[in-house]
C-alpha cells in the first residue's frame, strides 16, 4: 500500500442523517473517487442529509518497516507543525481549493494575512486558516469569512468556497 492510505481503503461506510432516520451504506471503490477535498455530495448523497459521517470500511495493507514507517509519520507532523497554525484552535482550512489555484495563497495575495475582526483571524502561518487568536464568536469567524471571499472575488475574479459545512 502507498503512503496515501486513500490507495489502501477497499471501501467506505456512510452513515447519513435524514430526519430522525439513520441511513447505513457500505461503498465499494470501484464505485467511488477518493479525494482529500471530497465532499459527500459527490458520493450520492443527498443535499437534505443533516449529517453525514464517512468512516473506512476494508482496508489492504502491506507490511513494512516499522522504524521507517514512524520515521516517515515523524516527518509528516513535524511539516504539519511548520506549515499549519496548530498552536491555536481553528477549524481546519476554511476555503475549498479553488481549480487551478490554492486558496491560501490566493487569501495571501490579497494582504488578508492577520487580519482580524473580533478574536477571529486570517492566519500569519497560514492564510488558508481562520483561527481563534483569543475570544473568537461564530459570528466574528462567519464575518472575516465573508470579508475574505468578498475581497479574494474582487481582487481576483476567483470565488471561494467554504470548506466547512457551516449548519444555521
């Protein structure tokens, strides 16, 4: 198996909330695209689903060193470390990756780096993160998103998207 365990995953299991209904299904790969940015839509799923969780089924894996595999997981984190504000509460990157660009570095282009509104703000590490620097609402990260998307479009002609699902 690759080190993208995407590669190794045989299947999937979504769990889909309708209702008060709770929906099983079990995915074949054959039937499916896997992509780091996927999002459920894209597997079948209905845009009323209130929830949905998607969790690995069958997995095929090949031995391997362990020395080499810890080493390997080592070096992964500490680029994680370096490259993403993990030092503050966030949601994670905030923007879907836009074709053809990088939301990130787009936000960046657009001088939106540290900018805050209320205890919300652009990250300095990062511009694809939205973090809490201290006291942020739902209401301060929703704002500096907007502004966000706002700015980009205008300065760029390129439209963001959320990359959280933001339920009212």
């Amino acid at each position: 198996c690759p080190l993208d365990y995407s590669l190794c995953n045989q299947t999937v299991t979504l769990y889909r909330l309708r209702g008060d209904a709770l929906h099983r299904q079990v995915v074949e790969k054959a039937f499916y695209q896997w992509e780091r940015r996927e999002h459920p839509e894209e597997l079948g799923i209905r845009q009323d689903t209130v929830f949905t969780l998607i969790l690995p089924g069958q997995w095929e894996l090949q031995p391997g060193d362990r020395a080499a595999i810890t080493a390997r997981m080592d070096e992964l984190a500490a680029q994680r470390q370096s490259k993403q504000p993990l030092e503050f509460p966030s949601a994670g990157s905030m923007f879907k990756r836009p074709v053809g660009y990088f939301a990130g570095a787009l936000v960046e282009q657009c001088g939106l780096k540290g900018f805050t509104v209320g205890g919300a703000q652009v990250s300095e590490k990062h511009a694809g993160f939205v973090i809490n620097a201290g006291g942020a609402t739902c209401a301060d990260v929703l704002e500096l998103m907007e502004l966000v998307k706002q700015t980009v479009y205008e300065q760029t002609g390129v439209t963001l998207e959320p990359e959280v699902r933001i339920i009212p």
